[in-house]
C-alpha cells in the first residue's frame, strides 16, 4: 500500500494514481504520432505515449 501524503494542516493530499485511456482510431498511426510530438511535445512509441509519476514535486 502506497504512503498517504499529508499537507502542513495535518490533512491528506489527494493525488492522481492514474489516468484512463484515450484512444484515436487513424488510418496513419505514424503521422498521428509526429502531430502529437510535434504540437504537444509528447514523446511517443508503438504504444503511443505514456506519462511519468513523479512523488513531491509540489509545494504548499
């Protein structure tokens, strides 16, 4: 079980432990893919793209 973050007022902080998938149907998958690189900055695979949690990147 993961540690449960609490903020400086003794309260827990929620936090995202993941998001649903969103799937795009293309005839050109590999264009669809530069698109995203291009105009969103997202690095892609053949899986498309995934992203990194990364813990206590945030202040109060």
């Amino acid at each position: 079980m993961k540690k449960q973050v609490k903020d400086k007022n003794d309260e827990l902080i929620p936090k995202v432990t993941g998001v649903g998938g969103i799937f795009f149907f293309t005839e050109n998958p590999e264009k669809l893919k530069e698109w995203y690189s291009k105009n969103l900055g997202l690095e892609t695979n053949e899986y498309g793209s995934s992203f990194e949690f990364i813990p206590n990147t945030y202040s109060m």
